[in-house]
C-alpha cells in the first residue's frame, strides 16, 4: 500500500511539470516594470503646482515612500514587477550634505531590483558616490563605463540578469558620452560608445538565454531612439536624462518593435509600464502616476528618512556663501535694466562650465526668473535665499545659436520696455519679465527706435510685424577683447529651461541649431560658485545700457 501511494505521488509530480512548463511557455506572463527618472534626491513629498480645473492649486507630491506604495500594489497586479531608475537619483544639495546614504538606503526600502547611474551621482567625486553606493542592496548597472577606480569597479556591473515569474531578464546600462563635461567625475572614468557597447551587451545577454532584454540608459530622448532603431535585440528601453515623459513604439530596422519610456523627472510622477510576455511583448500600456496623496506611503521609509528632513530644513538656513555688497532682486531693476544678482547668476554658470573646459560664448537669463522682490543685504547668503531668489527649480540649457538668433534675442528683450507711441501694442510683446540679465555679452538698447513686434500662437510666431531696430550694438567676449556679434557666425548661448523652450515669447531659442539641457540646476551652480568665490562682490558694469528715451509733447 505504501509502494503504490509512493508511485502515485512520483506520478503527480510528474505530470505537474509539463503543466509548469506549458504554462511558462504559452500563457503570457503578466509583467510590470516601475520606472523612476532624474529623482535628483527628492526622496521625501515637496510642494509643486498643478491646475485644477483651471485654477492654481498647491499640493504635496513625490517622496519613495509612496514609491514604495505604488511598487507594492503593482506587484500585487501582475506575475512579476520590477522597480527601475535611469539615475540622477542623487542630486545636491541634499546629496551633499549627506552623501547619497539616506537616498540609497531607502531605494533599498523600495525595493529598487535595478538603476543605472547618471552624470549628477558624479558632481561630488568618485569617491563619495562608491561610498553610498556600497549601500546599495540593487544592482547599479552601467556597460559603457571604462573604470580605473577599484572601489568604483566593485559597486558598478556591465550588466545583470533577473528571474522574474518564470522568465529570465538581462539588463544592462548605458551612461552619456558627456558625463566628463557635465560632471566631476575625474579621470579614473571613460565612456566609451554607446552603440557598439549596446551591440556587446546584447550579444552577450543572448548568450546567456535570457528571455527578454531591458535597457536602462542615461543618454536622452534621441540617443535612445537611435539606439531603438539601429541596435538588434533591444526589448524596452528605459530611459533618462532629458527629463522627458515619453512612451514610444520605435520599429527597428529588422522590423521589431522596441518599447521606450522615460518618467520625467524629480520623482513628482513615477511611470508603470505593464505588458504580457508569451516569447513577445504584447499589450504593453503605458501610465505616469501623479504620486500625490492619492498614492499610499510606505511608513517604514517615511520614518526612516523624518530624521533627515528635519536636518536638511534646519541646514538650508546655513550659509554657503557671502557676499561683501547687496544684491538687488527688486524688480524695478531686474525687469528693467542691469542688475549685479542678474551678473551673478549668469556669471555663475559661465564660470562652472568654462572649468569643465566647454565652449560658452554667453549666458542670459529672464528677470522674471529671479524673485524676492528686495534687496538682499551683504552679509552670508543661505540656501534658503537662494531658493527664494529662484524657486523654480529651473536648470541650464546650452544653445547653439547664429549671431543673427542671438541678436534676435537681445530685440524680443528691449522689446520689454514700453514707450508712448513706440508702434506695438502690448498684446504683441514680451512681458517685462523676460527681460534680459547677460553675461558674457553687452549691448546697447535705444529705445526711440521701433521695438521687437509679433503676433504669438502659443510659444510660436504667427507673424512677425517688425523685427526690431532697438538693439543698435552688441559685443562679445572673446579672449579678453569685446568683438560685435556677427549675423553669420555661431555662437554657444547659455540660457535656463523656461527660456529655452520657447517661454517668455523667446521663440528664436525654439530653433536652435542644437539644444542641450546640462541637467545642472541654477540654484546649484550658483552654490558651487558662491563656495567657490566668496566673498563675491558683484557690480553693474555696463552689460546693458539704455540711452534715455525722448518723449513725445
């Protein structure tokens, strides 16, 4: 009796395995990835503005508590969820005063499966990130990385694997070509090319019978679509970088479906792709869930990382810098005319870039990007103020422009200043916010002469009715000597995102030969330069002159 009670339960494990096996191979597995991008340690909720029903409303969003919630519940949906980050995770000035250990910490809590790093992990050295690295309980993936450094060889693998439901996934990771120019990231790091590393991987995660091949990536919109189109072997790129929300169906050349996605950034939103898996992707649908209190929070992480809030919001009143003169951020002034908190900003961005041996031939900002409204006394300057100087959050973009572009700028901005009878109604011109603050570049506005005129569509131009005579001089630096801009020549202009994408009526940037947005913040270079330079004494200095206007009896 007990022999044949044996042979029937050898029997039914028996016939169980084929049940198991056709189930792996023919009913489609139910797969979701969680996607976080450029979370730049915004690790607990912040404030941010949303419209509701056409009103301004104020509310909490983000925080990897409710990232942690939202992981959870897309686990309990499918047969196999994993949780993804295309790096910037750690971001000053929150990274810097407590070196990446909280953030790591609590994606570990998260439940974070795999990231791959970004150029920001970098802005404080190779040394401070292997050290918050290695607390890391995820694999950091990054395949196109040539690595001298020992400790930073040991935290970062050119790829992973996972088994997940049944299936086995490779993943592996690629880093932008620039991270030496927008980054501290010294010399023990290359980058090699991210296509051919990309041809490498795959062929080397096929070797190992993976089932399906992710690819996270820290190189932008278009490289990914590239990458998309020119690389076999690719399932779904997971993407970051440019701070974009996107979901694309890219056909590659051998006429397979490549899936990207990217979640924005600042981890106000996380994206949920969700799919089945037979041998192909199939129904794939695409979500970038808002994380505000609609979202549950995980309370372990939240009570794990209060004590670091608290910390933080206390450092912000600490000073980072002084200043030995006051600075004006009335707006009289930076709407109007030179301001030496305009010189600063500007010149703070100049000066990072310059260190890391770019071409930059100018940098202007919109007045309107620089708030208080007062004048700052001399004296320390905290983080604190210079949040409220600029509580955007805007970064740093680098154009290309032509001279005749960059001379259409400097028009849009005198166009700002309203005289009696000047020909342009106010319907058909810029605020006076976006006047312009500049450095590396002076002219001459006079403004008896007709101004920039235009009928806007959104930030388009619909028709320009007179391109604008005001902007009578205008020179460069170069090389220690004042040269005049010319139509014909091209010139690298570095100017913030708001602008750069058309706002403010600045549609010239819009056309830009090449955009790039650096990803550096504006509050953070300012830092970096305030540590860097204080005491500063910034001064009015001729950027911008304005002949007196002559009024009509």
């Amino acid at each position: 009796m007990h022999f044949v009670k044996r042979i029937l339960a050898i029997l039914a494990i028996f016939l169980a395995l084929p049940v198991f096996v056709s189930s792996a191979q023919n009913v489609p597995v139910k797969m979701g990835l969680l996607v976080t991008s450029d979370l730049q340690s915004h690790i607990f909720p912040f404030e941010t503005t949303i419209r509701n029903n056409g009103k301004k409303k104020t509310i909490q969003v983000g925080g990897l508590g409710r990232i942690s919630a939202l992981a959870e519940k897309l686990r309990q949906e499918t047969d196999g969820t994993l949780v993804l980050s295309t790096g910037d995770d750690l971001m000053v000035p929150f990274y810097e005063m407590f070196k990446g250990i909280p953030e790591i910490k609590a994606m570990n809590m998260a439940g974070y499966d795999a990231i791959t790093p970004g150029n920001h992990e970098f802005d404080l050295g190779v040394r401070t990130y292997v050290n918050a690295a290695k607390e890391a309980s995820f694999d950091i993936i990054s395949s196109n990385l040539s690595i001298t450094d020992s400790g930073l060889s040991q935290v970062i693998k050119s790829y992973t694997t996972k088994s997940v439901a049944g299936l086995k996934i490779g993943i592996f990771g690629l880093m932008t070509p620039d991270l030496a120019r927008v980054s501290n990231v010294g010399n023990s790091v290359t980058v090699k090319d991210p296509f051919s590393t990309a041809l490498e991987m795959v062929k080397t995660l096929k070797a190992q019978k993976v089932d399906m091949v992710i690819c996270l990536t820290h190189i932008g919109t278009q490289m990914d679509m590239q990458l998309a189109r020119t690389v076999p072997g690719i399932d779904i790129i997971v993407g970051g970088h440019t701070h974009d929300y996107l979901f694309r169906k890219i056909r590659h050349n051998n006429g397979k479906e490549v899936l990207i996605v990217h979640a924005g950034v600042g981890g106000e939103k996380a994206g949920v792709l969700k799919f089945a898996f037979d041998g192909r992707i199939t129904k794939p649908t695409w979500k970038t869930v808002l994380l505000d209190e609609k979202i549950a929070s995980d309370q372990n992480i939240d009570s794990f990382l209060k004590p670091y809030k608290i910390a933080f919001e206390k450092k912000l009143s600490e000073p980072v810098g002084a200043s030995e003169v006051d600075l004006d951020a009335r707006k009289t002034v930076i709407r109007q005319k030179e301001s030496n908190l305009g010189n600063l900003i500007v010149d703070s961005w100049i000066d990072w870039f310059k260190s890391k041996n770019n071409a930059v031939d100018c940098a202007v900002m919109n007045g309107g990007g620089i708030r208080g409204d007062r004048i700052y006394p001399a004296g320390n300057i905290s983080l604190k103020t210079l949040l409220e100087i600029h509580p955007f959050g805007n970064t740093v973009y680098k154009l290309t422009l032509t001279g005749e572009q960059l001379l259409r700028a400097l028009e849009i901005s005198a166009s700002t200043m309203v005289i009696p009878e000047d020909g342009c109604d106010t319907a058909y011109r810029p605020h006076g916010g976006a006047f312009l603050q500049v450095g590396g570049i002076r002219f001459v506005i006079d403004p008896n002469k007709k101004p920039f005129c235009a009928i806007y569509e959104g930030r388009k131009i619909r028709r320009i009715l007179c391109c604008g005579e005001r902007v009578i001089k205008a020179e460069i630096l170069r090389n220690g000597i004042w040269v005049p801009v010319e139509k014909k020549k091209t010139y690298v202009v570095l100017t913030n995102s708001w602008l750069a994408c058309g706002g403010d009526g600045y549609y010239v940037f819009n056309e830009a030969k090449k955009k790039e947005d650096t990803t550096f913040r504006i509050v953070d270079l300012l830092t970096f330069y305030l540590k860097k330079h204080s005491p500063v004494k910034p001064a009015t200095e001729g950027r911008i002159t304005i002949l007196s206007p002559v009024l009509a009896e």
